[in-house]
C-alpha cells in the first residue's frame, strides 16, 4: 500500500484515534514518533517474522532493500 492510498482509507473513517497493536496484545496509540523512514529487505521475511526483514536505518547488507514508510508500536522499536 502507498503512502495517498493509506490517506485515503483514513479519510474514509471518522476522525477517531488510531492505535496498533502491542507486543503481546492490547493496543497502543500511534504517536509521531512511531513514524519513521527505514528499510526493508524485500527478499529478507519469514513466515514468522513477517513478508520483509529489516526495519533498519542503513540499507547495508540487504539484499534486496527498499525504503519505506515504517509504523512502529513504539518510538523504542
């Protein structure tokens, strides 16, 4: 999903807040600082960790990297 296509089904829902989900349930309120610009390997996933690896800074040692709008469930991650 792109970044226009993401605003658009936002603006589809009321203006209500938005939350992701926590570690091990329950959720979190998503904050600016849960917003970031980072790369994904795009040959890197697993079943269990997810389609992409990565969700890091630099591009290094990636085979496959693209850079990406990423939402963390905290600034911390």
């Amino acid at each position: 999903m792109k970044k226009s296509e993401l605003i658009n089904v936002l603006n589809s829902f009321p203006d209500l807040p938005v939350v992701v989900t926590g570690y091990e349930g329950g959720t979190n309120p998503l904050e600016k600082e849960n917003i970031a610009l980072k790369y994904v390997d795009k040959k890197g996933g697993s079943d269990w960790f997810g389609q992409y690896g990565g969700g890091e800074d630099s591009p290094d040692g990636m085979e496959d990297p693209e850079l990406v709008i990423y939402l963390s469930r905290s600034s911390t991650t």
